[in-house]
C-alpha cells in the first residue's frame, strides 16, 4: 500500500498483517517498522527506513516495499531501511510529513518497562494519523472476538469484614453500536486498591503518549514504558465495555484480578458514525474506533505512541496492544504567535499518589532515579507489581 502524504492526508497501517505504509519520495521520511524480531522495517521514499528489533527490512522507492521474515526477504529494491534497535525514522521539522513507525519494543534495560510485551498485536488493525498544527488526530481502529475494554468501571475489595465496592464514571453503550464524545474511563487512579492500571503498570483506559523528538529524533521520553504521562480518548465509536477490579485481602498475597464485562452484541465494523473504516481489514465480531486530537506546534517533531486492551484480560500482565506514529508539523506561528498549541502535556487528570514521586516531564525527578521496586510509569514512581 501506498500512501502519499500532504497537508491533510491520512496514512494507515494494517499492523496486524505488518503491511506497509511510506510516505511521498518527496518528503524523505521514512516508513512503518517491524513488530517482531521476525520482521525488519520498511523503508520509506528514498531514506532510511526503520527497522525491526533483529533482521533490518529493505527499502522500497516509494515506501511501498515491506522488510520480509527473519531472512528479510520481502519488499520493492532501493536505498536500504536500517535494522536493529538503532533504526531511527527521521521527521524533518517545518515540512509536514505524518508516519506509521515501530514503536521498537521490548528491549532489555535499566527501565523495567522497556521488556514488557504487548500480547494482543492483532486487535489493533488500523492506525490512521492525520491534520496539521495545531490540530493533529490518531484514530485507532479495533476489531476482535470480544469488545474492546474501555476502563474499569468497579473495585470491589474483599476482607474479613465483607466487600466493599467503589464505582467510577463510565460511558454505557447505550445504543449499539455507540459514540460518546471525551468518554468517561472509570478509574484513573494511579495506585493502590483503587488503581485504573493492569498489572504491568500499564492504563486500561485508551491512551496516548506523546514526545517531542524535534531535538532528538531517538527520544522516546514521553513513551509509556519512560514514565510518559497518558492522555484519554477524545472520542469512540462502535462496540465497547468496562471492566471490575477486585482485591481478595482474605488470603496472603492479597489476589488481585480485572474481569471484563459481558459482551455487547456483535456490530462487526459497523461504528455507529465514526470515520470509514480502512478496506480490507478482518472481522471478528467487535469493531470500534478511538480517536484521540494531538496537539501540534508549528515546526516541531513529535512521536506518539497509542495503547488499548482486548476485552478478554486472560494473559499474565494483561491483554494490550501498542503503535506509534510520528508527526511532523509544517508552518510557522507569523506575528500573532503560536498561542497554545500543546505539545507534550496533558493527562488522563491524574495526579501522582501521596507516596509516589512525579518522575519524567518536565516536572519530575529523571526516571532512573525512582527508588528501588519502582518504576517510572504515567508519570510516576509506581510499585512494581511482583
């Protein structure tokens, strides 16, 4: 597939099947990458391309061309996509250009979030990055056996003394299939019995993760697994539903679980007045699209990474998926100024809990100093669940 960008076209990327998506030859940008250490990078125009975390893809003039298996076999001949961790897509700040990119983990390291896996690659089957500055947007676009979980919307905790449950604002499915505009998510809390996470430190609401790599095109600050600070979904569309924490506190270790909700009746890709869906993509039952609007500065570079949960939660760690996108603004403020066009802030609303130091931004102790059992993770040092 080719996709070729202007000012206010839209690129998509079947991620499930790792096709690919390049840009116009004349904006030297770069296309999408592998998933997989099985799967090398696609180059993009005539650059370098990002590659896959073991074997690097090979370029296609036109972005057209798909890093291949392990053998990286695969894709139109040209100037080669770089492989390995150190595959970086270029954004040229100033000229608009919009592209579908590995998101390049889980690695190893220091940061204990970079080796988490997310497990879930096919319920994610499209990503579309679209708009200029100051308004960006990424649509989001999930298809599985069950509907997507939009947050947890109950926590029950159990002790010797009874249950006591906790409910939290929730957009319903009212109608099927739905929309709700800046839909409410149910706990965003942080920590502790009352937490909105996954067991891996990870939202169970949409969220999106946004670094401003302008001056460094291989930042990757904002990202979720460097502490990035996570922001909710601007809108949805289609088939969805909410989850219920509990915390059995009657045996040692305290169980800890998040079930999902009963299913929705099936609305396969019909979303309820939400953008045309991509041609050609699979169908299992529950199609829905999350939006999220991106704040832009004119003449800034900036990566942004997505995440949504399946709406089954049977694996260890749970059930999610990631992808990321790069965004480069073109324009200029001129006299009257930029005004506020956003950037890198912004948050589900959440703040740090009393015991947890803010880490990574702007106003947050570097993420390598969090204390001992704690990671960096949506902005602050968090417990790491054993």
């Amino acid at each position: 597939m080719k996709c070729t960008i202007s000012l206010t076209a839209v690129c998509c990327a079947f991620l499930a099947g790792f096709s690919g998506c390049g840009s116009d030859p004349s904006t030297a940008a770069g296309g999408i990458g592998g998933g997989s250490a099985a799967h090398g990078g696609a180059g993009g125009g005539t650059s370098t391309g990002t590659g896959g975390r073991s074997v690097g893809g090979s370029g296609g003039t036109t972005g057209a061309g798909m890093g291949g298996n392990s053998a990286g076999v695969g894709g139109a001949g040209g100037q080669a996509g770089v492989g390995g961790t150190g595959g970086i897509v270029m954004c040229v700040p100033g000229t608009q250009q919009i592209v579908i990119t590995d998101c390049g983990y889980p690695y190893a390291s220091a940061t204990p979030l970079t080796s988490i896996a997310f497990n879930e690659a096919d319920v994610l089957r499209a990503i579309q990055p679209g708009g200029t500055w100051p308004n960006g947007v990424v649509r989001l676009f999930y298809n599985d056996e069950h509907a997507l979980t939009l947050g947890v919307r109950s926590v029950a905790v159990k002790t010797s003394g009874g249950t006591t449950t906790t409910d939290y604002p929730m957009s319903v499915l009212s109608t099927n299939p739905g929309s709700a505009s800046s839909p409410q998510i149910g706990t965003t809390e942080l920590a502790g019995d009352q937490s909105g996470l996954d067991p891996s430190l990870r939202p169970m609401w949409p969220s999106l993760f946004i670094t401003d790599v302008t001056d460094d095109a291989t930042s990757r600050t904002g990202d979720w697994q460097q502490g990035g600070r996570p922001r909710a979904p601007d809108a949805i569309f289609g088939t969805w539903k909410a989850a219920v924490r509990s915390i059995d506190k009657t045996v040692t270790p305290n169980k800890t679980s998040i079930t999902p909700d009963a299913d929705p009746a099936k609305n396969n890709w019909n979303l309820g007045g939400g953008d045309p869906v991509p041609a050609g993509l699979a169908n299992e039952g529950f199609g829905a699209e999350v939006v999220w609007n991106v704040p832009l500065a004119p003449g800034r570079s900036y990566r942004v990474q997505v995440l949504v949960h399946d709406g089954d939660q049977n694996k260890a760690g749970g059930d999610s998926v990631e992808a990321c996108v790069l965004f480069c603004a073109g324009g200029s403020c001129g006299s009257e100024g930029c005004g506020d066009s956003g950037g890198t802030g912004g948050s589900s609303g959440s703040s740090c809990p009393p015991s947890s130091a803010a880490c990574g931004g702007s106003d947050g102790i570097d993420p390598g100093s969090c204390p001992a059992g704690t990671a960096c993770a949506n902005g602050c040092c968090l417990t790491i669940i054993p």
